[in-house]
C-alpha cells in the first residue's frame, strides 16, 4: 500500500484531493501490486511440497475473490465515474455528478446490448442460469481485457529492450533524442493556439463581469476561477497579439450554461495538454543538454564532463563524472538490454509455441528451490505487466491522457489506473498458461469461467498465438507504414523509428530548436557558459555558430550606438584597440536590440 501510494503521489498530489478518488486510486494500483506476489505464491505453493510461505487455501481464494470483484467494479464503475466527473465541463458538483451518470448509463447501455449477444450465445452452449450469466460477465470482460493486454505487451517486448540498447550510446541516445523534439513543439504549438483561443474568451468575460459591479452575476465566479488558471506568460502573449480583442464587450445574453460548460470543458482539456507537453519539453531538453554535455567531455582533451544546465551530479568529479555517465553507465545499459531481450525472447517463445514447448516453464521446474521459483516467476510476470502499461503510455491514440510528474490532472490519472487494473488479471491467467500445469486456486475458480463454453475456451488458447503480429509490427517498424496509407497519422505508438532521411530532417530542426532554446535560457541566466568542443556530428559546432550569427546579425537590427559621440581615441596602439573593444562589448550589453519573433518561438 505504501508503495502504491508513493507511486501514485510521484504524478499527483493525490492526498490534496477528496477520498472519494485518492481511496479508489490507490486500490486500483494496490490490486495488480498485490497480485504481482498472490499469483507466484499461488500456483508455487500447489508444485512444491515444502515452502517458507504456506498459506491455507481458503485464505487464498478469499484474497483472489476480493481482489478481482474489487478490480471489476474499480475499472467498470468507479473509476470510469470519477473520470467522467472531472472531465465534466459543469462548474458545481451537481451538475458534474449528473453529467457524469448521464455518460456512465451511456457506456453501460452498450456493454448491455454486448452482454445480451452473449446470453444468447451461452443458452444455446450451456442454459442460461444465474451462476452461468455471472461467469459469461467474467469470461467476456476477460477477453476484452486479454486481447488488449496482448498487443501491448507484444510492443513492450521489443520496445523497451530496443530503446535500452538505443540508450547504451550516448550519441545513439542524443540522437534519438532529436528526433522526438520537432513533432514535440509542433504538438505544443497546437496545444497552445488551441488554448489561447478559449483563454482568450476567458479574459474578455473576466474584463467584463469580473469587477465589483458585476457581483450579482451568476457565473462572475465561475469566469474569475477560469482566469485564475491562465499562466501568466500566455496571458501576456495574448494582449501583446490581440490587444484590441482583450477590450472586447461581450453580452451577458451569450453566457449561458451550455455555452459556459462547453467552455470550461475545453479550456480545462486545451491547458492540460499545454502543461503535458512543456513538461515533456523541458525533460527532453535536459536530457538533450546533459548528453551533449558528456558527448562534448568525450571529445575534448581535458576528458571532463561539465553540466551546464544544473549541478545535480556534483557529487561526482568532472573526470570521474565522465567515466562514470559516459562509458560506464552505456555499457551497464547495453548488458541490461541483453538481459531484456532474453526475457522478451523466453515471453514471446513461451505464448507462441504453448506450454509443452515453453521455456518459461522449463526454467521454473529445473530447479527444486522454491525460492528461486518464486523469484522467477515475480519477475516474469513483473516484466509482462510492465511492458504492458509502459506501451499504453505510448499509444497515440490516447494521446489526450498525459502522466506528468508531479502535476497530472485527475482524468488522466483515473484512466491509466483503470486500466493498469484492468489488464492485471488477464494477464495473471495469462501467465498460467504459460506452465504445463496449471494446478493452482486461481485457475479452480478463475478458470471455469473461461471453460464454459467452447468458444470462450478456444479464444483464451488461440489469443496468446497471435502475439506474433505485433511483434512483427514492432520489429520492422510497419506502424507507420500503415498509418500513412491508412491515413491514421494519431494512431499507433510514439516511440517508432523514422525512416532515415526524414530523421535526418528532424535531427537538423531538432538541433535549431535546442540552440534557440540555449541561447534564451542563457539571456536569462538559466545555463552555465557554453562550452560545447565537439557535438554529436561534425557540423554542429558550425550549425550553432551559423544560427548566433543569424540571431546577433539581423538585417532588421539596429546599429550599435554608444550613448556619447564617438571621438578618435587618442590611446594610441594596441590600448586604444583594447578600449575600443571594450567599449563595444558593453554597448552590446547595454543596447536592446528587437527581434521579430520566430514561428516557433516561446516553447516554454
């Protein structure tokens, strides 16, 4: 439970929140922790005569009946309430539960009318009782979920090893990098135009039913809230670009409810997406600036690493620092990968060929130990949900839930751990199936939904074949293919490899976007000094040389005036150079010189 919590609080300050979502967040990711250890216990303590951690069987079933209808009405119910309650665009919590119920009988209808193909299926197979519907429920959310928990656990497999490896190169690494930098200020130019249009709405209101005089009016506070939420560099963008819009008057006979909830329900989704993608921003520009860093004390003759963005590795001496971050961790990296490979190797092997052939089973009954055999199987199944959820964060279909750490708001939340609950039981049964023996008390109770009928038999054994398809998808990189002739660019994962030349492309823009970024963190005070003696090519030293020089050498710039009329110096050699050196350097400093601004300037 601590862990859950403290896993929780790292994206949201959960207990800042009521306990009708922080209690059904922490449970929802407490039950599939749990399960990581009940499911080993389990099925080791029916296949080895003697362990340290008997538990009566009766205790166990209770735990597994528990934690599975807790899960079920968490990931079907609750959670889905709660995220439509936040996602709700009404300004008292009336209106928001209402609206939220109203969404929910929605969804339910639906799975209703799924469930009603389903009972006919099943009076036809095995007669329609009541112990028959409750296990026909089980059975169909089982293979929804299943299917589900399959495909991204296939891309996990070859995502995570291939991006680890990716990550055994410092220069691999920046480079990978880059590439993510174009599309990620593309998505936060949208994000910010499309916010700027609602908050600009905002604070036309605000100047004309904010004040004193305007007390009486009914959604005064609803407007004053929404203002509030403005960041304060987007609000002075928009009266700098839109000064005559700001002063604006607008009737009160065009605020309604429906007009005010469809606002706030926009304004709210358009400033989280602004506030996900600058803090996906500024973590990749860190990362960015510390690999260049270390890329720089590589080739550099003082073999010394020096951070100029922060001093968080100070502990460490410029030289050992280097060693350390810039061959020894790549290398430990490299190995780490290999290891997930084999992994992923032994999973995918294991659900292809079926449990006679699995050498996952084979591992776990060569050794007598019970303790290795409950190390072995925690961590492979460990391994398979995580690889599981981290491709869910990765899906670009749901591109408008975003985990930031330390701010994500409460739709996003509720979704990612509806479905890491909702994908831990498949995924436990799942692993069973993986054994030649499948002797267990989860598979006693668990299983006879799943051997109810035929054909939900056949789909639970024949699912896990197809794991094959995504790992093919994955491998050769035909996400993207597919989706440029499918015309689904929003759909597939964000961490596919481009082809090469468009990569290339996005490395040059890339590398223009971080300089800019550079040079105006360094104007206000944000950076070291900039001391980068080789980069991650050749050309970079004189790409960023070339984009300085285009900053300070601007046709539209104006002269550098000193305050005084020049006079010949009458310093004559090499002092009156000296002097007349100085005395430009500090008309540089002294001097404002304006800049038109770029298309894709204020990243952040």
């Amino acid at each position: 439970m601590l862990l859950s919590l403290c896993g929780i609080r790292y994206y949201i300050r959960i207990l800042r929140y009521p306990a009708f979502l922080s209690v059904p967040v922490v449970l929802a990711v407490f039950m599939p922790l749990s399960i990581i250890f009940l499911l080993p216990i389990d099925y080791i303590s029916h296949h080895v005569k003697h362990t340290f951690f008997d538990v009566p069987e009766s205790v166990v079933l209770l735990l597994w009946k528990s934690n599975y209808w807790i899960t079920f009405f968490l990931t079907w119910l609750i959670l889905p309430f709660l995220q439509s309650f936040y996602s709700s665009g009404h300004y008292n919590s009336a209106g928001k539960v209402k609206d939220a119920i109203r969404r929910n009988l929605r969804f339910q209808l639906i799975m209703l009318a799924v469930s009603v193909f389903g009972a006919i299926y099943l009076m036809l197979e095995a007669g329609l009782t009541v112990g028959h519907m409750k296990l026909m429920v089980i059975a169909l959310a089982h293979l929804y979920s299943l299917l589900l928990a399959l495909w991204l656990m296939s891309h996990g497999m070859v995502s995570i090893p291939r991006t680890m490896w990716i990550s055994g190169s410092v220069l691999s690494e920046l480079n990978y990098h880059y590439v993510k930098i174009p599309p990620l200020v593309d998505h936060l130019e949208d994000a910010k135009v499309s916010f700027q249009e609602d908050a600009l709405q905002v604070m036309v209101m605000a100047r004309n039913f904010g004040g004193p005089d305007a007390e009486a009016f009914q959604f005064r506070d609803w407007i004053l809230s929404l203002a509030r939420k403005i960041p304060d560099d987007i609000c002075s963008a928009i009266e700098r670009q839109f000064p005559d819009a700001v002063n604006e008057t607008i009737s009160r006979d065009k605020l309604t409810v429906d007009y005010m909830t469809r606002l706030n329900a926009r304004f709210n989704v358009n400033l989280e997406r602004v506030v996900a993608y600058k803090a996906e921003f500024d973590t990749l520009f860190r990362k960015i600036i510390i690999l260049e860093d270390i890329e720089s004390a590589k080739a550099s003759q003082e073999r010394e690493v020096h951070y100029r963005l922060d001093n968080f590795r100070a502990n460490l001496s410029p030289r050992l620092g280097l060693y350390v971050h810039g061959y020894f961790a790549p290398a430990v990296r490299r190995l780490w990968s290999v290891c997930l490979f084999a992994m992923s190797f032994l999973i995918l092997e294991s659900e292809m060929l079926g449990s006679h052939l699995s050498l996952v089973n084979r591992l776990l009954v060569a050794s007598p130990s019970s303790l290795w055999k409950l190390v072995f199987s925690c961590t492979t199944f460990s391994y398979m949900l995580f690889a599981a959820l981290n491709s869910l964060t990765k899906v670009k279909i749901f591109n408008m839930y975003h985990l930031v750490p330390h701010n994500s708001d409460p739709v996003s939340v509720c979704f990612f751990t509806t479905y890491i609950a909702r994908l831990t039981i498949p995924l436990s049964y799942n692993f069973l199936t993986l054994f030649a023996s499948r002797e267990s008390v989860f598979e006693s109770w668990f299983g006879k939904s799943i051997h109810l009928t035929g054909l939900f038999n056949i789909l639970n054994d024949w699912l896990p074949r197809l794991v094959l398809l995504p790992v093919v998808l994955t491998t050769f990189n035909i996400y993207d293919r597919l989706k440029r002739r499918l015309g689904l660019d929003s759909w597939a994962f964000d961490d596919d490899d481009e082809p090469g030349q468009r990569a290339d492309l996005q490395i040059v823009e890339a590398k223009r976007i971080v300089n800019r970024e550079m040079f105006k963190r360094s104007q206000q005070g944000d950076l070291r000094e900039f001391n980068l003696a080789a980069a991650a090519n050749s050309n970079y030293h004189a790409n960023r040389q070339s984009f300085h020089d285009s900053l300070t050498n601007r046709i539209d710039n104006p002269a550098i005036d000193s305050d005084q009329p020049s006079e010949p110096d009458s310093k004559p050699g090499i002092w009156g150079r000296m002097n007349n050196a100085v005395n430009v350097v500090a008309a540089r400093f002294t001097t404002n010189t304006p800049t038109q601004p770029y298309r894709d300037d204020d990243v952040l």
